[in-house]
C-alpha cells in the first residue's frame, strides 16, 4: 500500500510538477492517513490480547485460576476503538473445575445465582415427577448463571455481568460497561 501510494506521489508531481501546493497537501494527507493507521493497527493489535483487562479489578471481577481463554471464542470492545469496554470470555476446562472457579469469582464480586435460574431451579425441584425423564428434559441442570441483574425486574446496574458455567464445562465471563453504551445510544437517538 506504502510502495502503491509513492508511485502515486511521484506520478503527480511529474504529470503536473507547476502544482508543488497541491502535491505538498497530498503528501500531507498521505502522512496523515499513515499515522491514523498505525495507531489503528496498534489498537487492533491490543485488542487480539484476551489478557484480562485492567479494568475489570475496579469491578472485583478476577480472572479464573488455571484456566485457559479460548481465543477463537472470546472477544473484547475497548473504549478507545468502539467507545465502551466489554469481554466475553470461554474458558474450557473441567465442569467441577469451572464450578469452582464462577463461585469463586461470582463471591468476590458479590454476584448471586441469577434470579430466573434460581426460579427454574425451584420449580423443577418442588415438581413431583420422575427426575430421571426431568434431568434428561433439562441437560441434568449441570450449568449455573450468575449475574448482577435480572430479567424480571428494572435493576440499574453501571455494569452488565453475567458468569455462566455450561454442561460442557466452559465457563463464560461477560462483562459490558452500560453506562457508556447507553451514552452512545443516547447521541445516535437524539
């Protein structure tokens, strides 16, 4: 690209070498848009790094011990390139393991069970029917979800968390900065 846009430059000062203002303005620009891409490219390039950001210590969410990201499966936003900070980051390990870990990580950040699990789970146990054909109905309830919302009532929360642990052992740790995101919204609806 570099290499394509020099042959560029050279072909306009030679095809009109009497214009030096206006050649000038478009090596100008050409450094400019030199300059934006590699800050952006830097940008993306953090952004390729599942490392557990910064951020998430300010609210008490840590990191899974001895748990490894799936990079095909987690992402990030940043504020800098999409204007609000989120993850959702898969872990994959054993389902006792990544038991352990949500617990762990929800009682460090004070989140409990999600209020609509914890209702699915009351009424399935006070239910009086055969629990072998109910545990094949509901993947044995080998998953839990933690969140600091719920679905069922207007909870206002600076952030979205949500830490789930799925029959197959993964565990998945999602965290948006609502306020920032509802800040977007707000221009583009204005």
């Amino acid at each position: 690209m570099f290499i394509a846009t020099v042959f560029l430059l050279a072909w306009c000062w030679i095809k009109d070498s009497t214009n030096i203002v206006t050649t000038e303005v478009l090596i100008d620009n050409i450094a400019v848009q030199w300059e934006l891409q590699q800050q952006i490219d830097i940008l993306e390039a953090e952004k390729k790094d599942l490392s557990f950001p910064s951020w998430l210590a300010q609210i008490n969410i840590i990191a899974p011990n001895n748990m490894e990201v799936d990079k095909n499966l987690s992402h990030k936003t940043t504020e800098e390139i999409e204007w609000f900070n989120s993850i959702h980051f898969v872990y994959n390990w054993s389902y006792d393991e990544a038991i352990k870990q949500a617990e762990k990580i929800a009682n460090y950040a004070n989140i409990k069970v999600s209020a609509e699990f914890k209702m699915a789970q009351d009424i399935i146990d006070s239910m009086d029917v055969d629990k072998s054909q109910m545990q094949e109905l509901l993947w044995d309830m080998k998953w839990i979800v933690y969140t600091n919302y719920s679905l069922l009532d207007s909870s206002i929360v600076d952030y979205m968390i949500a830490i789930t642990v799925n029959e197959d052992g993964s565990l998945e740790i999602d965290v948006t900065d609502l306020l920032a995101m509802e800040k977007i919204a707000d221009q583009y609806t204005k």
